[in-house]
C-alpha cells in the first residue's frame, strides 16, 4: 500500500468509527495520530500525488489539486481533534494547517468550483471543535448554505452527501433547517441505495442519521 493509501486509509477508518459510534482504542488512537501528524507535514510537498482519483468519504470524486490539498488538511486536522492528540508535533500541525485554512477563501465560505467542497471540509473541522469563534463561524457558513438551495431538496454548487455529512454533525438549529430542507431527497436516495460497497454503506448511514435527525 503506498503512502497516499496509507494515509486516506486512516483517515477513513477513524471517520468510519466515528460515523458508526465504534470506540478506538487508545493505543490505536495514537498511532494514527503518528501516522496523519507525519504525512500532513509533508502534504505541501506531495499535492499532485493526492488529486487523482480522490474521493471524500461520501464518495465524491475531487478533481482539482486546491480542493485535494485543503479537504486533506481539514481532514487531518478534524481527525486529529477529534483523537485528542496532545503531544508537541500534533500543536504544530494543527497550527500550521489552522494558519492555512484561515487564508482560504473558502474561511469566509465560497461557492467557486470545488471550493465549496472545501467550505463543508470546514464546516466538518469546526464542528469538531477546530478553530476560534466555532458557533459564530459555523452559523455563517450554515447562511452561506441556505442561501444556494435549488429548490429540490439539494443545494448548487456543494457535494450533496458530503454536506449532509457535516449537517449530522453539528449541534445548531440552522443546521437542523437545511437537515430538514433535504428530507426528501434523503428519503428518495436512501430507497436506491442496493449495493454494499463502502461508499453506499456511508451514504446510506448518512442518509439514515440525517432523518433520524429532523
């Protein structure tokens, strides 16, 4: 398995124990902690490597070297949080990745290409306690999203299951709003999925938590 598996493969396994309510042993906790602190040191170096072919974890495909580059840092940064890492090099990762995010255009939310993909990575970061100013920012960006509905249950511009995704996460009413603005299309989508593929497996479980939810 190369570097680039390596490390989307620890990223997915702790977002599936999360996603799923499964405990992870501290042991595990980590040394995936190790694992993404060592490979988001190098990131800035390795771009090209993670743009073909990456998917989010609810299955949507990037395919822009931008989109693959930050989604990876929130990513990390997310999982990182969310471990309760607290040595020296986890602080400075997050800082580092933390004073790259805050330059983004998307900081502010921005709707551009895949940079509204990056926007909902933010969203899941600051769900999971990232960054100063949490609710005040997490709102804003919950406005940015209410105002891109398309009148069918699905916002233009953001990645339908990957926001939805980040909705589930996060414990404020506008959130529940958009939860409840997109009911139907989770109750269509959710009667097609047949398969049991790990993507299909994720989407389902996200389409479930989002009714379970409104």
């Amino acid at each position: 398995m190369d570097r680039r598996s390596n490390w989307l493969a620890t990223l997915d396994i702790v977002n599936e124990a999360f996603l799923y309510e499964q405990p992870l042993p501290a042991a595990h906790r980590e040394a995936f902690a190790e694992q993404i602190v060592s490979q988001s040191s190098k990131l800035s170096q390795t771009t090209g490597v993670f743009t073909e072919g990456l998917r989010l974890f609810s299955g949507e495909k990037l395919r822009t070297r931008f989109a693959a580059r930050h989604i990876l840092q929130e990513e990390s940064a997310r999982v990182l949080t969310l471990l309760a890492a607290r040595t020296v090099d986890t602080r400075e990762t997050l800082g580092q990745i933390n004073a790259s995010l805050l330059k983004a255009c998307f900081a502010q939310s921005c709707v551009k290409g895949e940079c509204a993909h990056a926007t909902i990575g933010l969203l899941r970061y600051l769900a999971a306690g990232g960054l100063d100013k949490r609710e005040t920012r997490l709102n804003a960006h919950l406005r940015t999203l209410s105002q891109h509905r398309d009148g069918n249950s699905q916002w233009e511009h953001f990645p339908f299951y990957y926001t939805l995704l980040a909705l589930t996460e996060i414990d404020l009413p506008l959130a529940i709003q958009e939860m409840h603005y997109a009911a139907p299309t989770c109750e269509q989508q959710l009667r097609r999925i047949s398969t049991e593929d790990p993507v299909s497996q994720h989407r389902r479980a996200i389409l479930q938590r989002v009714l379970s939810m409104c």
